[in-house]
C-alpha cells in the first residue's frame, strides 16, 4: 500500500545559506517568516526545499497547536495505527508514505527527469539532501516486492496518485497500468477543484491552526503555489454547480486591492455564469 498525504501534510524543510542548521519551513516555527520563505523559495523550486521520509518525521502524523500545547491534532495518526495494524494481522504485506513537496504541481512530482530539481520528490535529513527521487521508481520497487500496488491518496494527495498512474500509463502503456497499480483509494479528493482554493488564494484560509499567522501572509504564500493553484474550481466544477460560490459583501470595502479588483470584475459573486472572466 503506497499513501500520498493531502496538501500541507508533509514537512518542508531549507538548507539557508551560511546557516548551518537546517530550517523546518512547514509547520511553521512559530513566525511568519517561514511563510515568506516558502513563498520565497516557491519562486524558483530549486533544491533548497526539501522533505523527509516518514521514518525521519517528514508525513505530519499530528501536530501541536501553537499557543495550545495540550492541543494536538492528530492529522495521520490513526491512518497510520490503521495501516500498521493490517501488517500485523496480515492483511498487507508492506506500506510506505510518500512525503512530498506540496507547493509544486502534481505533474511536476510524478513525472521525474534526472538532475531536474523541480521534478520528483527530493528527500533530505539534517540538512543534507539525500536523494532526488522518482516516484513512479519507488511504486515499481515495491511491486516487485509485493505484487501490485493499492494508491490511497487523500485530498491532494488523491490528484497526486492520478498523476502518477498517467505517468505510468506514459511510461509503459495504458494496457500495462494494472502490472503496477491494482487499487487507487481516493479519500476526500478535488478531482474538479474546490471553493476552499479560491478562499486560500482570496484570504490565505488555510492551516487555521496556525493562529499566530496572518492570513495575508498565508494568501500570499498560497497564490504563489502551482499546487494551491491546482485545487481552484476547474470549469466543470461551475458547469456543474449553479449557485453562487463566492459572494462579495456589498456594504464592504476591502482592504485588500486583490479583492478590489474581483468585486470590479465579477460583481456580488463569482458563479457559473462569469467564472471565465
């Protein structure tokens, strides 16, 4: 069993120039500089950003809320106590969780080119980038341990396993697919986008427990993101819902000239009448 983490579920880490130790990006550490650095470094996804294996913390199991230390939210944990408990009474042979840098486009991580930096996933450990890797290789080591593979992707972690099975579909054939993958499981996955990107592009709605953030510092950050950008309402999405999808206030004036601009633009709301403006 192969599972790929919904956005913001993996650890991002930088190496900084004449800073010897290692940075952890994402969870933030505490300030909204690190929000300014991701927004930074997203920019030109060289090999300054990286994440980690699971087994070196890097798929965000749980995590404590800042300002609420006896808080935590438990992200992946019981998936993963789920998972391990299958391999105990037998039911799985073996599973593996895929980290991975979620700022970037999913194409973009599944499809691997050597040396190519903003391609793939690339691992590090204490500040060393360790491997550049293909995940479309790693699904195919494990099928030859266990047989085919059973993908479970949640949120866009589910975009990220449609991806990966075009890539092998790209790779050896579409008649081929089933050689490798068996199973694909997506859990709450935005195969035609969802309202919430335009609200973390619009207000930085995301990451709420991150409290001490400002949302125009995460907005910034999330309009920045390929992978953000790849969760918006794609034109069947409006085809298909009718009502209004975001509503401006008519008594309001923004703060924001982002906003400004989308209230001059599409009137009192966005809908399946004017989303293509």
């Amino acid at each position: 069993v192969v599972f790929f983490p919904g956005i913001a579920g993996s650890r991002l880490y930088t190496q900084e120039f004449l800073n010897p130790f290692e940075n952890q990006l994402w969870l933030p550490n505490d300030n909204e500089e690190d929000i300014s650095k991701i927004k930074a470094e997203t920019a030109s996804f060289g090999d300054r950003v990286y994440t980690k294996s699971r087994d070196n913390g890097g798929l965000i199991e749980e995590a404590v809320i800042s300002g609420f230390p006896s808080k935590i939210n438990n992200i992946y944990k019981d998936l993963t106590r789920t998972l391990d408990g299958f391999i105990s009474d037998g039911v799985i042979e073996e599973w593996e969780a895929f980290p991975y840098d979620w700022r970037r486009d999913v194409r973009d991580i599944a499809n691997y080119i050597d040396g190519a930096h903003h391609t793939g996933i690339i691992y590090g450990n204490s500040g060393t980038i360790e491997e550049h890797a293909d995940l479309v290789g790693k699904i195919i080591e494990l099928k030859q341990r266990s047989g085919p593979v059973t993908i479970i992707g949640h949120s866009n972690g589910g975009l990220l396993a449609k991806a990966v099975v075009n890539e092998i579909a790209d790779r050896f054939g579409k008649e081929n697919v089933k050689n490798y993958v068996g199973r694909v499981i997506l859990v709450g996955v935005p195969q035609l986008g969802t309202p919430e990107g335009l609200l973390a592009t619009l207000h930085g709605a995301f990451a709420p427990e991150l409290m001490w953030t400002s949302q125009n510092a995460k907005r910034e950050a999330a309009e920045t993101m390929p992978g953000a950008l790849g969760l918006l309402p794609s034109k069947e999405f409006f085809n298909r819902v009718t009502g209004s999808i975001i509503e401006f206030s008519p008594t309001i004036l923004y703060s924001n000239d982002l906003l400004d601009q989308f209230k001059v633009a599409y009137g009192a709301s966005i809908n399946h009448t004017n989303f293509d403006k």
